[in-house]
C-alpha cells in the first residue's frame, strides 16, 4: 500500500532516554527530519531501569514496604530533570502524588490486582515522556505532547491478558491523521486505553509494538526503531563477535528472527506495519550515521541465504504418546483443545505415527497451576511426558529447504548436542532443533560460525559485532592486546616495500608458561609446525616445554635451534612419512608415533625393542573448520579403533611395546570438556594394552578468535585434567598445543598499494597476499584486520583487504571497517604467528612476508 502520509515515526527506547545526550540526539533526528518537511511522532519507553523499580514498587509495596522503590523512581526522574534543566518537582507532582496513592493502598490491601499493575506500571511512560516533551518545548521543537492512551484502545479482552498483555488495532485512522496541530508529537510506548476508561499494557518490549500501532494509524512513511544496537544481527552478537550486521530483510525474515528469540524488535511490531506496506528500519541512537537494517517488503536479496542462527531459551517440550492416534481422524483436534481452553499458545509441532511433541515458550502466563491443569486434560486422552529448560536453535533465511545441502556439514555438530525435536518450517524460512537448555548457546555459536560467512560484494550483512564494537569501544578502554602497546616498534618495523611477520616473545613466553604451569599436566610439548621460528622453540624450551614434531626436518631444526633439548622431550608424529623418517626417529631414540598400520606390517625389523605410541582416530572430528578437523570417518589420521587388535598383534610379531596412546581431534577447541571426552575414550581405549603409560591428548586447544570464539580457560583445563589423574591414576596425561602458543603472539604487517572504488565496492590492497596467509582462502579464517598508521582514527569505510596475486581467492579480509586509508599506511593482520610463514609460498614468484621477533 502507498503511503502519501508525511509521518515519521521514531520510537525510542529506556536506553535511548536517559540522559542529556541522548535527547539531543533525538533532537537533531527530529530536526533533520522536520527540515525535510517531515512530521515527526515520537514514542519512547520509561526510562531505563524505572519499569523494573515499579514491578518492585508493586512486590514491596503488597508488603507494606515500598518506600525505597519508590524513593528510587522519583531520585531517577529528578536527577534527569536536573540534567535537562528542568522543574522536575512541578512537571512529575501529579504523578508522584498518583504512586504514592496507589502504592499506599496496595498496602492497605495487598492485592496487586491487573488493573492496579497496570495503572502503577503506566506512569514510567508517563512520567518519562512528560520531561521528554518539556525539554523539547524549552529547546525550540514546538512539541505536543499525546496520552498515548486516547489513541490506542486496547481490543476486549478478560483476565490478566487484557491489562497486562494487550493488543490494539491498527487500521488506517483519519481522525489521528487530523488531531495534532503541532508538527511534533511526543507519546508513550506500552500503554494503551480500555473501552472502560482503564489503563492496558501491551507487555514488555511493548513500545515497539505501539509505535508500529502509530504508524499504521497515520499511515506513516517509514517507522524508525532506535535502540542501542545498529539493527538485526545474525546471531546475539553476546554469542560471538562474528555475528554480522544484517543489512535488509522482508517483513517475514524479521518475523522470523524476531520470533526465534532475538531481542532487537518485539515480534509483534512487525504485523501492523507489513499490513500498512510501512518501511522499518532499526537504527542505533549512538551511532546514528551509521546505516542499520531496514525491513520491507523487497529487501536487496531474495535468493535462498542463511540470515541468522538464533537460541531461544526456557522452552517447555510436552509429547503425547498413544497407540490411539495411529489412523485416528480427529487425533490432533483432540489433542490441541485443552491448549486452546487452557489459553497455551503452542511454538513447533512434531508428530509420528503415535506420538506427538510440542513445544511452548517461556510465557508468564503458563503458572504452574495452568501447566497442572493441563497436563491432567491431556493425561485423559494420552500418555503425557514434560521435558523443561530447553532451547531452540533456528537456522533462519529465506529457501531453507533449497539450502539443505549446505548444511549438511553443520550437523556434525550434533553429535555432541542430542536433539529433543525437529522442525522445519511450513513457510520455508527456518529449520529448528530443540535440545537441552545448557547446549542451546553453544550449538548456536557453533552452527553461525560455520554456516553464516559473508559473501564479497555482500548486500545482505554489514560488518562484525567484534569490528563494530572495536569502533564504539572508547580508545582508552582499547583492548591490551600487545600490539597495541607496542604500536610504535611495529610501525618502524614495517619498510616500505615489505611485508614482515612480527612475534613478540612475551606473548609466546606467557602461553608457554601458562602449559608449563597446568599442575595436573605431565608434560606438554610445543606444536612446532604452528611455527617453527627458531627464537620460539627456544621459548618454549626454556619455559620447560618439549616439542612435538611433524618431520625429520622440524626434528633437526628443534635441536638446532634449542641444543639443551633431550631426545625424551622431543615428540615425533609422523603421517604417511617414508621410511627413513622412522627410522631415523627410532636411531635418536626419540618418542615416536605410528597412526597407521603399514610401517608394522611393512618394516617390522624397524621396531624391535622399541617403544611406541599409537595414534587413534575417536570418529568424533572437532574444531573451527572442516580443514582443522583432524579426527572423523573421512580423516587421514590415526587408527580406526578397530583396527587396533590388529595394531596389538603386528607389534608384538615386531617386538615392540605400546607405551603410549595418542588422539587429536582439531584445531581451535576451547572447551575444556572436550579433553574429558578424549581422556575417557584413551582410557577405555587402553584396557587392553597394559604397557601403556601416556596418554596423549593432543592440541588444538582455542584462541582468542575475531570471529568470537575465546581463549580455552586453562584454569577449567587443569582441573579437568586433575579429575582424569584422580579417576585414572595410572597413566601420566600429556598436551601437545601450537596454535595456544603462537598465534596471539604474532602479527602480519603489509604496506597499502592501492585503494579502488567500484560502483558496487571498496577494495584495499596491500603488498602481501596469500603467498604468506593462506588461511583466510584455505580456512575461511576471520583474522582481525586494523589500520595500524590510523589506529585511533574513527572508521569511515568498509572494504575489502585483497593482496597482489592472480586469484581471486586472494582476499585476506571481507567487508571490513577501516578509517579512511591511503597509500603506504601500514595494514596489521591479527592472529597470525600460527600457521603464517610456515604455510607461505612463492606463488607469482611473489616473496612472502619475513619475520621478525621483538
């Protein structure tokens, strides 16, 4: 529908109201807005915190002691008048006299009844818009002020629900259209009027929903939903610092998003607006010049796509169970008229042949006294099992079902996450799982950062929550990460016409001191092919580390490099290596690893009298990507568990004893259980081998990641592994990390080529590409990417970091936030002392970047 209305609506929430600063932002919107002839209604809420003291007002108060509630509300009111220089005192009088009556006989009686809730919780909006509307008026804006409440009429309703939960309608009103003489109104969110002259609430997050009610009434021109984040992200940004920006979405994509748990918009604000065809767009009041998401009916991309994985948490899964239902027309009538009777709004259905399964919200209205009555309904007709404290986890996008394909990778994540239900939309917009409530955040981290990757050119996500938040961060309260600190050394590092990797040794002595320092861990060895820089090994050595090598020739440079290191601290895990590589191992009397069965069967004159570790693959593959994995059906690593019997036997033909077991699941866990899961499996696994004394647990141990996931908490770790010594006292438990070592300690650093504007893109260039970092084309990897030369500079562009070589895989970085760059500025690729140099290569005959150690 064509909207011809010049209305603007703006709504506003606690966040966005409660200071001084925060009205002259919605100041300057409402002046821009008005110089473009635009009339302007704002909505906002009570003011943060205030609607939480009068839900305590209206708990103390049934008490008889409500008095430092309210003496809270009225401080909080009065100290933002002061703010905003006004007579707080005279504006809020009738208010504050209107509390104290209504708090002293909620005393008197003790009896919050919904029409008292209500008319106590009203007069946070009230109060809050009244300073609002005053301030305004004394600033120059001409502002009417509006009782949302003889605007919006609560539908008919009874019980609770039609004062504390109501809803209004929202068809076109001429009248409204006709009312205001000023061309700047100010009214409250969440309060509606009753056909009875009572006060309604439209239930928490209901201001959204009034300002979409606004909208819809004076068939506005657009609703702007100001809040303190710059819209939709594709998962809680609180989950993973690489949720991203969603930059558009359709009326039903928000619903979706919205409705499976994100708390960005409550889901009913969309309905009134999609019937009046009214563009959405949510904005960020404190950063108000950056674009946030809009939400229409034609978004920039309707091709099938992930847009966000979502948790949704304290769902209620109730199954019937009956024999009955089978070839029974009329079952799930049946089965669904108690929910109805009982006013349960039911979520996801599943059903089989004799069962079925649904799923209910977390809704304040499902009292325990209404779950009873309930479940006994439907014990009449079926057996009834409740199962509590679940989380559902949606995949939402558009075309779901032609995307099917894609995720099929992601549902190796299942096997750590047991699924209570399934659920594939009937609308194709998104596919849900419930599992247990402790699974739901995690297996939503997991499944959004390998599922939901930005595209270039991408039309559908803007940047990161870790990038955008790096840029709201004030730069004092800047991360301390080292570079950082030692900004300076690294810019006079950096040539011209170079790119160098820089390692600072302080950061690899604290990650191998922390290893050394596990009390419960035996040994624990440095990965030297996450980098296999001389002064590192050296680090690690001395830190009392040994290390794990790959190759005879990372063998001979581990001792090169550290002279004083044992044969007995050093690790060999070789793959598919010739033979001469055992061989030698075998001659310096090295720990050495065998992950096949062909080196016995082949060359058993190699072993005998020697002691050895065999490598298992436990089927279960873990980490950060499907290249990392290093464990699983489809993995080149280790023995399948039931080869070993076979592996027992060819050592014993070969005289050789197993002292040792071994697993490495991936790269970049930072769940310390999952080593309790490789403990237990290497001790089941050691009941028939008695000469086994080690067990190795491998590496792979997480990172603090751009892309969110954090580093594991060695603190957790060491207890972890002191369980495995107290349960399992016979074996001696050793860890092999390299990433944990290397990877924070060191930092790419190139030079700007060229900086190129397309008419769909921004490209910046620099003079390294992946000849020395492979990961991002390899991987998918997400290394943080900064400006160094303008490192306090406020971002102004969002490009793409590309390198000099003929791919179009070369690109180190998509759509990132930068300040405005420029030729010779020097560019900082975090994360990159693991799997960096050591990976590079002269493609193009391009040198890659050196390294330094400072």
């Amino acid at each position: 529908m064509p909207n011809s209305s010049n209305w603007i609506v703006l709504k506003f929430g606690g966040t966005s109201v409660k200071s001084l600063s925060d009205w002259q932002v919605i100041s300057k919107r409402i002046k821009k807005l008005r110089k473009a002839k635009k009339r302007v209604l704002v909505v906002h809420s009570a003011i943060r915190g205030v609607s939480d003291a009068l839900e305590d007002l209206v708990r103390t108060a049934r008490n008889g002691d409500g008095s430092e509630a309210l003496a809270f509300i009225k401080a909080r009111h009065i100290k933002l008048a002061d703010e905003l220089d006004l007579d707080g005192e005279a504006l809020l009088a009738t208010n504050f006299d209107e509390l104290d009556r209504l708090s002293a006989g909620l005393a008197l009686t003790g009896d919050a009844s919904p029409r008292l809730h209500a008319r106590i919780l009203c007069q946070g909006e009230l109060m809050a818009t009244t300073l609002g509307a005053a301030w305004l008026n004394q600033t120059g804006r001409d502002c009417e002020w509006l009782d949302a409440r003889t605007a919006l009429t609560a539908r008919p309703a009874g019980g609770i629900s039609g004062y504390i939960d109501a809803d209004c309608d929202h068809a076109p009103d001429k009248t409204l259209q006709k009312r205001f003489d000023s061309d700047v109104v100010l009214t409250q969110g969440f309060i509606a009027g009753r056909e009875d002259g009572d006060t309604a609430l439209l239930g928490r997050g209901g201001s959204d929903t009034s300002a979409a009610y606004f909208a819809a009434k004076l068939q506005a021109e657009r609703l702007e939903i100001w809040t303190d984040v710059p819209g939709f992200f594709s998962a809680d940004p609180r989950l993973t610092g690489s949720a991203r920006q969603i930059k558009a979405l359709s009326y039903d994509e928000a619903q979706e998003i919205a409705s499976m748990g994100a708390s960005v918009l409550h889901p009913r604000a969309i309905a009134p607006v999609r019937n009046a065809g009214i563009e959405m767009e949510i904005r960020c009041t404190h950063k108000r010049k950056m674009p946030g998401t809009v939400i229409s009916a034609t978004p920039s991309e309707d091709a099938p796509r992930l847009k966000a994985v979502s948790v949704k948490n304290g769902v209620r899964l109730i199954t019937l169970d009956t024999s009955g239902m089978w070839r029974a027309s009329g079952f799930l009538a049946k089965a669904f008229e108690p929910f109805a009777r009982h006013g349960v709004s039911i979520d996801l259905v599943s059903t089989s042949e004799t069962s079925v399964t649904v799923s209910l919200d977390d809704d304040p209205s499902l009292t325990p006294a209404v779950l009873t009555a309930l479940e006994a309904d439907l014990a009449e007709i079926a057996r009834v099992s409740v199962l509590e404290d679940c989380a559902a986890v949606s995949l939402v996008g558009r075309g779901v079902r032609a995307l099917l394909a894609q995720l099929a990778p992601a549902m190796e994540a299942f096997a750590h996450y047991p699924v209570r239900l399934i659920s594939q939309a009937a609308n194709d917009l998104n596919f849900t799982v419930v599992v247990d409530g402790d699974q739901g955040k995690p297996l939503c981290r997991k499944l959004h950062d390998q599922l939901i990757q930005p595209k270039p050119l991408d039309e559908t996500f803007g940047p990161s929550w870790a990038e955008l938040g790096a840029d709201q961060t004030a730069k004092a309260d800047a991360p301390a990460v080292w570079w950082r600190n030692k900004r300076d050394a690294l810019l006079e590092t950096c040539r011209e016409n170079e790119a160098v990797y820089v390692y600072d040794r302080d950061t690899v002595r604290e990650r191998c001191e922390a290893i050394a320092g596990l009390k419960n861990l035996d040994r624990g060895f440095y990965a030297m092919k996450a980098n296999g820089h001389a002064d590192i090994i050296r680090t690690a050595v001395e830190a009392g580390l040994g290390i794990e090598c790959v190759s005879i020739n990372e063998v001979e440079a581990a001792r090169a490099a550290a002279p004083e290191l044992t044969p007995d601290r050093i690790l060999f895990t070789p793959n598919f290596a010739p033979r001469e590589e055992y061989a030698a191992a075998l001659e310096m009397g090295i720990h050495l690893t065998l992950d096949g069965l062909h080196p016995l069967r082949h060359w058993p004159e190699l072993f005998k009298g020697a002691e050895i570790t065999l490598r298992i693959n436990p089927q279960r593959p873990e980490g950060h990507h499907k290249h990392v994995r290093t464990a699983g059906p489809e993995a080149k690593f280790g023995l399948h568990r039931d080869e070993l019997p076979e592996a027992i036997e060819l050592a014993r033909t070969a005289g050789a004893k197993i002292t040792g077991l071994h697993v490495h699941s991936g790269s970049g866990i930072s769940d310390p259980e999952h080593w309790r899961r490789v403990g237990i499996f290497l001790t089941e696994t050691a009941q028939d081998l008695p000469d086994v004394k080690v067990l190795d647990l491998g590496g792979g141990l997480g990172v603090d990641e751009a892309s969110g996931p954090r580093r594991i908490n060695t603190d957790q770790l060491d207890i972890m592994l002191g369980e495995l010594k107290t349960a399992y006292p016979g074996y001696e438990f050793w860890l092999e990390p390299g990433r944990y070592i290397s990877a924070e300690a060191g930092v790419l650093l190139a030079r700007v080529t060229q900086v190129k504007q397309t008419p769909d893109a921004r490209f910046v260039g620099i003079n390294t590409g992946m000849n020395s970092l492979i990961r991002p084309a390899l991987y998918g990897a997400r290394h943080e990417i900064v400006n160094l030369t303008r490192l306090e500079e406020d971002a102004g562009m969002i490009a793409d970091i590309v390198g000099p070589i003929c791919e179009s895989a070369d690109r180190l970085g998509a759509q990132r936030l930068l300040p405005e760059t420029r030729e010779g500025d020097v560019i900082l690729i975090g994360n990159g002392g693991a799997y960096g140099r050591v990976m590079a290569s002269r493609y193009n005959m391009r040198e890659p970047a050196g390294e330094v150690v400072i």
